[in-house]
C-alpha cells in the first residue's frame, strides 16, 4: 500500500508538472498577440483543464495503463521509477526554457522501467504501435492543421480592414478554452492511467479500472500547474519563432485544439508542446517559409527526439540501480 502512495504522490506531481510546463502551450499565443491578459488567460486556461478530464472518456488512460504494458508483471516500483524520470527530465527542460514533451518523458520513462521490471516480453505491441504512431504523427498533423487553416483564413479576410484584427483577438478567447480542453483531457488522462495501474497491481493486476477519485486529483493537480504558469517556455512559444498576430494565435489554436482533441477521442497519447509548437511553425509558413526561425524549431525538434529514449534509459538506469540496493 505504501508503495502505491508513493506512485500516487509521484503521479500528481507529475501531473502538476505537465500543467506548468505546457501552460505555456496553452496561453502563450492569447498572450502574445495581445488578445488575453496574463493573469486573466492562465485563470480560464486552468478552469477548462480542470473539467476537461471529466468530459472527455478515459480512452488515453487506458490505452497508457492497459494498453501499454502487462499490468500483472509490471511491479509498483517501476511505475514510481518511470515517474521520477519523466519529472526529472520535466524540471531540466522547464529550467532551459525548452518546450519539450511531457508525454515523451512518462512513456519514455514508463517503456525503460517496465522493459528492466519484466523484459521486452512485458510491452504489449498494439499498445506500443499506437502510443509512438500517435507521439511522431501528430507534430506532422499540427503543422499541416496549421498551415492549410491559415491559408483558409487569410483567403476569407482578404481585402479586409485592420478592425479584423479585433474579430481574431476575441475569438482567441475561444481558442484558447478550446487548447486547454484537448491539454487537459489528454494530459491528465496519462496521470489517471499510472495511477490506476497501480491501484490494478496492488490487485495483483486483474481489476483494470479509473474511479472518479483519481480524476478529480489529477484533474486539480494539472489545473493547478497551468494556474502557476511556465513563463520561461512560453517565452520560446510566444514569440521566437516569429511576431505573433491575432489570425496566426488563432488559427494555431484552433488547428492544434481540434488536433488534440481528436486524439483524445482515438486514446493517442499526443504532445501538446509538439502539437501547437508545429501549428504555429505551419501558420507562419502559410504566409512565407523565410518568416520561421528555423533554427529555433529546430533545436525544438532535437529535444522532442533525445526525449523518449533519454527518459528510457534513466528510467531503466534507476531500476537497475534499485535492484542491486536491494
């Protein structure tokens, strides 16, 4: 029972964490394009993140906590291993300003830890497919989402006055209600699957399902984490890549929300950072490609890359470690 507390607290950090870390995500573009004050957008932002688990289904809990793994080999320890590693790495990107992803580091950390606990044997493939299908296809998607939106946009507000702007920034208020639930139905979901992993192993594996209980802590603790605010990434996000405008905010939201949330709906554990992070580069490239600062996006793109499998092996490290002290 200890051991399972452990995994809980573990996991609500975590999952505070996620919020902090991807607040920036979230609100950066309202912000940056002037369209919501600071303090005004982490608040709905926090609010939407808070009911979006309870909205949504549990399908990307499930697939991260039945899907993934053998929930009868794999030990509560590794669960508490895994979680360590992907907060570790968590604090080091938030700490460098890198927007980097959540979700990489949990399933990063969740594969190595099993794959020491029980074996390559232990990692069901379906679930395996599915996870990474989802993680390296939806940044392709954001940006696509993105670029053809914003050519859609400016096609319909050709020949219109700058009062247009005005238009973008109100219904960036939308957008952003809209980014935070998809944020907040994913993201807290992955929390909800390690802790019902756990309340399954401490079962001895047979009983594989999500009490209300859980939601409503997951869903406090990253609604609390958007509430706190990453300033330092959202720095990278707001304004880096290119000036932000109200259309570019808002078709960027809009395209990376719907993104999301179709996810959600499929159980693909997607990235958020890696989602709205490709919406934005695809809005500036609909304009011109010279806009982006590639370099930027670029060094973005490494760290999503080193993420998965850095986190595996300090989570296969971490076990190892655990297994000789013992």
């Amino acid at each position: 029972m200890a051991q399972v507390m452990v995994v809980f607290v573990l996991a609500l950090i975590f999952a505070f964490l996620n919020g902090f870390h991807d607040s920036a995500n979230i609100v950066a573009l309202a912000i940056s394009s002037k369209a919501i004050r600071p303090a005004r957008a982490l608040a709905l932002a926090a609010l939407a993140e808070f009911v979006a688990p309870f909205a949504f289904g549990v399908a990307v809990a499930t697939t991260i906590g039945q899907d993934l793994v053998e929930t009868k080999s794999i030990k509560v320890e590794a669960l508490a291993v895994a979680l360590v590693s992907a907060i570790v790495w968590s604090l080091i990107t938030w700490y460098k300003g890198i927007p980097s992803s959540s979700s990489h580091a949990l399933l990063g950390g969740l594969i190595g830890a099993a794959v020491a606990s029980g074996g390559l044997s232990i990692l069901k493939l379906y679930g395996l497919y599915k996870v990474v299908l989802s993680l390296f296809l939806s940044p392709f998607l954001g940006f696509i989402g993105g670029f053809f939106l914003m050519k859609i946009t400016l096609w319909l507000v050709r020949g219109a006055s700058p009062h247009v702007n005005l238009l973008f920034k109100r219904s960036q208020v939308a957008a952003t209600v809209l980014l935070a639930l998809g944020h907040g139905s994913n993201d807290a979901q992955k929390s909800i699957g390690v802790m019902a992993m756990a309340l399954a192993g401490m079962k001895g594996g047979e009983d594989f399902f999500i009490p209300d209980w859980i939601k409503l802590l997951c869903a406090a603790a990253i609604a609390a984490g958007v509430g706190a605010g990453g300033w330092r990434i959202m720095r990278t996000i707001g304004g880096k890549f290119y000036k932000i405008r109200p259309i570019h905010g808002f078709s960027a939201q809009i395209s990376s929300g719907g993104i999301i949330l179709g996810a959600v709906l499929t159980g693909g554990p997607v990235s958020t950072s890696q989602v709205v992070s490709s919406a934005v580069v695809g809005v500036g490239s609909a304009e011109r490609l010279s806009k982006v600062r590639w370099k930027v996006f670029r060094e973005i793109m490494a760290s999503w890359l080193i993420t998965f499998p850095v986190t595996a092996l300090i989570a296969w490290g971490l076990s190892l470690l655990l297994r000789l002290g013992t």
